[in-house]
C-alpha cells in the first residue's frame, strides 16, 4: 500500500494555502496518496471563486502587502493556486469539506466548487485516516 | 517505447516535480521521461521521486545551467 499523507487546511490565508497545495502536490509526486481536509477559514477558499481570494498572514497591509508578493510571485514564474489545484486533483489528490464548519458558517454545498470535493466528512472521517498516514500537517 | 517530453525551463517549485510525475503516471512501463529544466534544487528532487516510486533515472547532464533527467518508467 502506498504511504499517504493527510493535511488539514484551516487557514484560508493565501500564503498558507499555497504551502498546503504545493506539500500536497509534492507528496502525490514524490508517490504518496494525499488527503486535504478544509475546515474553517480554509473552507472559504472552496468556495466559487474564493481559491485566489485570501489575504496574506502577515503584512497584508489591507491588501497592499498581498500586491507586493503576488507581483513578486508572477516575476518567479510561481504557479497559480488554480494550477496547483488543477494538478492536484489531476494526480488522484482528494480534497474533503468539513460539514460542521458548512453548517455553521451557512455555506451551502452550491456555494462550493463542488467538482472538487470527494466527500463532505467531519472528524472521525480525517482521524480515521490521519492514523494510518505517515505524514499528517495541521495548516 | 515512446519517449515523452516535459519542458520546465524557467519554471520554480513545485512545478517541475508535478510535470515528471504527471508525465510518468501517462506513460506505459518502459517509455522514457525526459524532463529538462532551471531550477537548481528540482535537479535533486526529480531523482529523489522516481527512487521514491522504485523507478530507475537513466542518465542525468547539465550544460550551461538548462539540466535534463532521463527517466525509464
């Protein structure tokens, strides 16, 4: 059976994001199997639309520091998230939405690009699966 | 047997390593991958995966900072 990796995406901030989709991406490549469950603020981003659409974590500065970086990123030629989820998916990755947060943020599952999500879950589903993983990240 | 190429000239992290593996997992068992690329530290990373999934790296060359990794499936 192949090693898997299991992360958790509670941050919807942009930058941390980016580190969960590019551990994420470099797992499925190294040849694990990854799982990454969105919960809280990183749930917004799963929503249409929302993926590009979180602040930094430090210095956002209203948006201004967020600018500063992108602008930087497109000069490095760093791959958008859209591409790194594009890719994510397109190597077996599995992204899971946690029901509690939908519940009580009142996020519908139409609010939802639901063509990414494998399963809507709550706990049990992730500890299920973070204990026979060989890498589980809290992001 | 085909031999399949990837280009990730000027790319960064993680792109190179998802285009070989996006590369290997369309080929059929003893195609070749050859993937050529700038980014310094992919050139180690590259051979760190296709050991990592038990297959074999031909041959690997640098010339002028523009690396290629050879790579039987």
């Amino acid at each position: 059976m192949p090693e898997k990796a299991t992360l958790i995406v509670h941050s919807g901030d942009m930058d941390k994001v980016y580190s969960a989709l590019i551990i994420g991406n470099g797992a499925l490549s190294m040849g694990m199997e990854v799982s990454m469950y969105f919960t809280f603020w990183g749930l917004q981003r799963l929503k249409k639309g929302s993926l590009e659409k979180g602040p930094l974590s430090k210095m956002n500065f209203g948006g201004l520091g967020k600018w500063m970086i992108q602008r930087k990123m497109k000069k490095a030629n760093v791959a958008s998230l859209e591409k790194l989820f594009q890719d994510y998916l397109e190597l077996g990755g599995k992204i899971l939405a946690c029901d509690m947060t939908m519940e009580i943020m009142g996020v519908k599952k139409e609010d939802l690009r639901d063509d990414w999500i494998s399963e809507y879950c709550a706990v049990g589903t992730y500890v299920k699966e973070a204990r026979e993983s060989n890498l589980t990240l809290f992001i | 047997m085909a031999e399949i190429k990837v280009n990730c000239v000027n790319e960064t992290c993680p792109v190179p390593l998802v285009e070989t593996r996006k590369a290997l997992r369309k080929a059929s068992p003893g195609d070749i991958v050859v993937v050529t690329g700038t980014h310094p530290t992919s050139k180690k990373e590259i051979p760190m995966a296709v050991e990592a999934m038990g297959l074999e790296v031909l041959s690997q060359e640098e010339k002028k900072g523009v690396w290629t990794i050879k790579i039987k499936k």
